[in-house]
C-alpha cells in the first residue's frame, strides 16, 4: 500500500469516527491554506471561475469566491469519507432533490434515466441517496492510479449502493452495459462537464470552446430513456440537487447521429452553466477546462468519478 492509498484509508476509517464539527474545522482551515498558498489548482479554480463570472467581477471579490470553493471542495471530501458510516435515514435527510418525481415516475416505468452532472457538490452523496430512495443506479468511474486507490473508491461507492463500471478495463464495455441498465430501469448518472477522452463533443461553455463527453447523448438516443441535468450546490445544513429536463430529443428527422449527439451536447453544456453560474462556489474544477487554456502547474487531486 503506497502513501497515497494510506491516506485514503486513514480518511475512511479515522475521519468518520471523529466529531464532525472537529473534521470539519479541520478540512477549512486546510482550504484556507491552500488558498493562502496559491498553488497550481487553486490558479486553475481561479481562471475557471474567472470565465464563469466574466470580467466585470473585482479580483477581490473573486478572491472571495475562490475561497469559498476551495471550502466547498474541501467539504465535498470530509463528507466522502464520512458518508459510510452514514445511517439509511441520514442519508437520506442529508441529501435533498427538486425534481425527485420526475426519477421516482421513470423508475417506476421501468424506463430508466440519464442524468448529466457536473463536478459540483456532493454527486456521491446524490448517489448515495438514490440508492438508499430504493432505485438502481450505476455509473462509471475513472481507473485511477494506482490500482489500489481505484480499487478502494470502487468498494466506498459500491457500499453506498452504486453498481460502478470502469471506463475502460472491464469484462464488457461500458457503454454496452449502461444500455442494458437504463434499458432495464436504472438512474444512470454522469459527469458531463470535463471530457477525459479528447475525442468529446466540441460545445461553447461560458464563452468559450471545450469538449464535454458524449456518453449522456448517446445513451438518450439509443434508449429513447428521458436526459436531465441536474444543479449540484451546497446549503449549510445538506447537500442539494435540482433536475432540469427531460430534454428535446432530436429526431433522426433532424439529421444523422453525431450531428443530433452535438446538439444535444450542447443543450447539456447549456444547462450545465445555468446551474454553475448559479452556484459557482460549488463548482470543483480545478483542471484544466478550456481549449484555449494553458497548464498553471498541478491540480489537487480530482474527485475519481469518470464518464461513459
């Protein structure tokens, strides 16, 4: 076990035993120096809330907001490693969503749903919730390295409920078996707003170029299963989500497929800004988001989810 899986573990095992206020206090002063010391991930958290505010914002007050989402980022961890020492009812009252009829209603039609998320929030404890509502869900991650820290996050999202497919790696595709599940009924959740493939759907976010995944579309269009996106944003006493959607699927009527996924896209791309922009302070991307953007040297460590 290297260093990185140790402290992974000690996360899982010590934190959750520990008060949450003392954890808490901990993991914000940790925000604070890391903003204080102003390293490669808190410049690119500040050029990406830069785009999203616009240039009008003063530096001081985005300095503010730059702060307040290195909390929020800092937050989003303490609660991972607590969430499995979480009661059912716990989670359940720790998590709440504005549009849980629309899921409730599609599950019990047995048509499954696609759900385009961002790098907000808390998507585990999302996660976590609908599992513990009584709906399948599965979703993919990342194969992160090392194995061993992949292997650790997988049994803490598989123990929450979640069925997680790798990216790559598996028995059978992933997108193969995400057909099979929404076909079957199952919510499946996505992380849309960062394409990890370089062969993503080109969209204008923000005003600016990026690739997003083109898992979400595709699945929609292959299933006929309703595509939300939701808004991921913290209130002080839970975690929140809000769906948007069922989206406009475009017919074949409308073209071939890749021109109907890149519209389609592109209605994600637009829905997921309306939620950021929204709660900025919740957004977690500390990488690199833009075409047009260089490197400002490293990242803090990315939340291990992945995308079809």
């Amino acid at each position: 076990m290297n260093l990185t899986e140790l402290g992974y573990v000690a996360g899982w095992r010590v934190l959750r035993a520990l008060p949450r206020p003392v954890v808490a206090a901990a993991f914000q002063a940790g925000a604070d120096r890391a903003h204080r010391r102003g390293g490669g991930g808190t410049a690119r958290l500040r050029a990406n809330l830069r785009r999203v505010v616009g240039p009008e914002l003063p530096e001081a007050e985005l300095d503010e907001l730059v702060k307040r989402g290195l909390r929020s980022y800092a937050r989003y961890w303490m609660e991972a490693f607590r969430l499995p020492a979480l009661s059912r009812a716990q989670i359940l009252s720790g998590f709440r969503l504005d549009g849980a009829e629309l899921l409730a209603a599609d599950v019990a039609a047995g048509r499954g749903a696609v759900v385009a998320l961002p790098h907000a929030g808390n998507w585990d404890a999302a996660g976590a919730w609908v599992a513990a509502t009584g709906w399948p869900i599965t979703t993919v991650m990342e194969r992160l390295k090392p194995e061993g820290v992949y292997e650790r996050f997988v049994a803490f999202r598989e123990g929450l409920g979640m069925e997680i497919l790798p990216t790559h790696g598996g028995p059978r595709p992933a997108f193969d078996v995400l057909l099979d599940r929404v076909r079957a009924g199952a919510v499946v959740p996505l992380l849309a707003d960062r394409d990890l493939s370089a062969r993503g759907v080109e969209v204008d976010f923000f005003g600016g170029k990026t690739r997003m995944p083109a898992g979400p579309a595709l699945l929609a269009l292959h299933t006929g299963a309703p595509l939300y996106v939701a808004s991921l944003w913290y209130e002080p006493d839970a975690a929140c989500a809000s769906l948007a959607g069922p989206l406009p699927m475009p017919g074949p009527e409308s073209g071939p497929l890749d021109q109907r996924v890149r519209s389609l896209t592109q209605l994600i791309a637009d829905g997921l800004a309306a939620g950021i922009a929204r709660h900025p302070e919740d957004w977690h991307m500390l990488q690199r988001m833009w075409l047009d953007q260089r490197g400002t040297g490293a990242a803090l460590p990315s939340p291990a989810a992945g995308q079809a």
